[in-house]
C-alpha cells in the first residue's frame, strides 16, 4: 500500500532541510547556509504515533530567477507539490513575511492537497512572530524551531491528522538499485528513463545532482528503489568542507545500503582510472553489479567497438572479472530494457544458495585436480565446506591449518565455483577455516 506523501516546500533558505533531516533520523537531505543548495525531491521514510508516511524535501522555490536550474527546481518542486498529501509551507519567522512567501502561497493554492503553515526559526517560541503570517490566507501559523526541535512534536500531530493510518508495510522488500558514476556519466537521464518521468534535475552541467536520491518504484511486479547519487571525483578534486564532500559521503552511503550497484561509464570518455576506482569501491564493499556504458549513440561504432571495450574491461577491472556491461543511451532510449533484466540477473546469482552435498562435490573435484599446498613440510588438508551466507555468496572450507592457504589457491577454488555455478554479477568470499572454528 502506499504511503500518504507529506511534501515540504517554501522559498530558499527557510530551514526546510533541517526539518527534513531531523524527521528523518538522519542527515539525508544537505543543509548549508546558502540559498539553493536542495535542488532535487529527496524522500525519506517517517513515522509518528503509528502512522507512516513519506517526507520529500523541495528545493527553494524562486519565482524571480529564470535561469534552467531554478526552472528545473520549480518543476520538481511542482511535481512534489502534485503528488503530496499534505504539504508543509515554510516560512522563516525570523525575517517575518516577505513577497516571496506571497508568491509561494498563491502557487500552492492550485494544490488540492491541505497546506500546513509553519513559521520556522522561532527559537524562543515567540508566538506573536507568527501573527503578520495569517495574511497569507492558510490558516493558523504553527511555530517551530527545527534548529532546537522546538515545536515540532505539535506540528506532526497535525500532519497525521490529514492522514489516513496505514497498515504496516515491509520496506525491506523493495531492491535497492544504487546509480553511481563519475560527474555527467548520465546517471540522472538513466535514472530518469528508468522511472519514465523526470524524477532528478538533468543538466549538462557537471554535479548538478548533489544528494542521494530514493525514489520507489515498480517493474515486473516487483518494488524497487533507485538511488541517485552524485558524481564521484577524486579526493584531490574535493574542497575539504564544500558541498560536495557531503554528496560524495552520501554516494558512498549509498552503495554500502544498496542491493545492487549500477556504475555508470560515459561511452564518449572511455574507461577512466576514476570509473575504476569506482568499481572498486563496489567490489568491496561485496555488491552485485551492474556496469553501464552510457552515450553508446555518440561514438563512431563498428563491429569491433563492443570488443574494444570489453577487451579494456577486462584489464582494467581484472580483480572484478565478474562484471556484467549493457551499452546503452539514455538519450534515445537504446537497450535501455537490458539495466533492469541485467539487475534482477544480478541480484538472483547474489542471492543463489548451493546445496552443501553439491559444494563439496565441486570442491572435491577441484581438489583431485590441483593439490592444495604445503608449507615446509605441512600439507593442507581440506575436510568439508559449506555455504554460510548469501549477497554476496560466502563459503567456509574448514581445514587443517588455514594459514597454509594461498591467495592463488583461494581464486582457484573461487573460479572453479564459478565454472559449477551462475555467479555472473556477484562477487564470492571463499575462506578457509580451522576444523576447530566450526
């Protein structure tokens, strides 16, 4: 069932995420003093007194800017506004009633969704800040400090009052699809297409995408949950305490709590040191993949392009030989149907449980095959395995002494695994244990 959605708008600089933040639980959405720093709808999961429900944070609505980023941040805005239950109007209590805030007000009364006022930054509760802001027309101003979380209990008991309570649901349901990438690999276009509307600011413009980004949707009669993220440059690229240090910490959250990862390669570019790196993030932290080549219509291709590249991949990515590529544009649409079966693909092979009678069959041939080795004298002596957990798929091998296993060993029991089984897309842990760990 679906959860009501409570949208937060106003104009800039109104506290609006810090509010969100602090309804959230976390720093989800990013909070700076400067104007215009939310540009796309953030989500996130809320619950109060039983009753659950979706907040998304706006960007600061201006009127009076025309550049295509503020009309990009209007049109998400507006698309926040349409889908909401119930929307939250900041104003700040500070700087008392502005024509903005009349601006604002009369683009929210198209919405047939009830409008909250709430007077933010009244830190000492000064409930005659409030009064100038009946002449918005809304209804009675509810003051609150996000800041100090003042207030914000009484604000909440009037949301789920607009609200239907739900029955609970299952979050842990929906697959977590994290689109990640260098700046302007197209991570947004793909996310986009993906959803079929513009669910994330698009721009030519290099990081125009700052926060991770959830957004729930269905295919094949499943749910899902892609996550939008900001490009990811080098450390040395990064100004210590900008902005962008924060999305980049959001875009390696985001990858640590999704269920695949999706890495995003601009065709036109190449195969970069910093897609690598990327790759490499993913590889450890153990989750399934995706490799992605976006902007496939704008290279001269002929029948040896796709060699070209897969014949790169598998230099540069050879401690991930495992990987999966769909080449794609999301510009025209081409293949984009193949992210979505290469995903589930994926995430099933993650998933994939092997009988423990089967494994050792595997792992007994393997053995007859090569010997394990021997340290001064001592040799491995190999008992049994057994599979002990699945995304990825991980397989104990107790033994007599582990530390005589090597590396080299380890891969071969890990490739002949995988010549036994589809584990295309996952990465597999095999780790040798004493018999006396068991």
């Amino acid at each position: 069932m679906k959860k009501p959605l409570v949208a937060i708008v106003g104009k800039p600089n109104v506290g609006k995420s810090t509010f969100f933040n602090k309804i959230a639980g976390s720093k989800i959405s990013i909070v700076e003093d400067i104007p215009g720093v939310t540009r796309d709808r953030i989500f996130a999961n809320a619950e109060w007194c039983g009753y659950k429900f979706q907040i998304v944070d706006t960007g600061g609505l201006d009127f009076n800017k025309t550049d295509e980023i503020n009309k990009r941040i209007i049109e998400q805005a507006n698309l926040a506004i349409d889908l909401a239950d119930v929307i939250l109007f900041f104003v700040d209590g500070k700087t008392g009633l502005t024509s903005q805030d009349f601006e604002v007000a009369n683009h929210l009364r198209r919405s047939k969704a009830p409008v909250i006022l709430v007077v933010n930054k009244l830190d000492n509760n000064e409930v005659e800040k409030t009064y100038e802001f009946y002449e918005l027309g809304l209804g009675e101003p509810h003051a609150i400090s996000a800041e100090l979380s003042k207030g914000i209990g009484d604000l909440l008991d009037e949301v789920v009052k607009n609200i239907k309570k739900l029955e609970p649901t299952d979050d842990d349901n929906e697959i977590k699809i994290a689109i990640v990438g260098k700046p302007n690999a197209g991570k947004s276009s793909i996310t986009n297409r993906l959803l079929g509307e513009d669910r994330v600011v698009v721009s030519s413009v290099a990081g125009t995408t700052r926060d991770a980004i959830d957004t729930p949707f269905r295919w094949n009669n499943k749910d899902y949950c892609l996550i939008d993220t900001a490009g990811l440059r080098r450390k040395s690229k990064i100004e210590p305490d900008s902005i962008e240090r924060y999305s980049v910490i959001r875009s390696l959250n985001a990858i640590e709590r999704c269920d695949v990862a999706v890495l995003v390669i601009d065709a036109s570019a190449g195969i970069t040191e910093q897609d690598v790196r990327i790759a490499g993030l993913i590889h450890e932290q153990g989750k399934p993949s995706v490799i992605v080549v976006n902007k496939w219509d704008l290279i001269d291709k002929d029948e040896q392009s796709v060699k070209i590249f897969e014949h790169q991949f598998s230099v540069d990515l050879a401690f991930m030989k495992y990987y999966v590529t769909v080449y794609v544009s999301s510009l025209t649409g081409q293949r984009m149907g193949k992210i979505m079966e290469a995903v589930d693909r994926v995430l099933t092979n993650a998933k994939r449980e092997v009988p423990m009678a089967l494994f050792n069959n595997v792992l007994n041939n393997a053995i007859s095959v090569t010997e394990p080795p021997a340290k001064n004298g001592k040799k491995l002596k190999i008992i049994f395995g057994r599979q002990v957990s699945t995304c990825p798929p991980t397989f104990n091998i107790y033994c007599n002494d582990a530390s005589l296993v090597e590396n080299s060993y380890i891969r071969y029991i890990e490739n002949s695994l995988r010549r036994a089984f589809d584990f295309t897309g996952t990465p597999i842990k095999v780790q040798f244990k004493n018999k006396s760990d068991k």
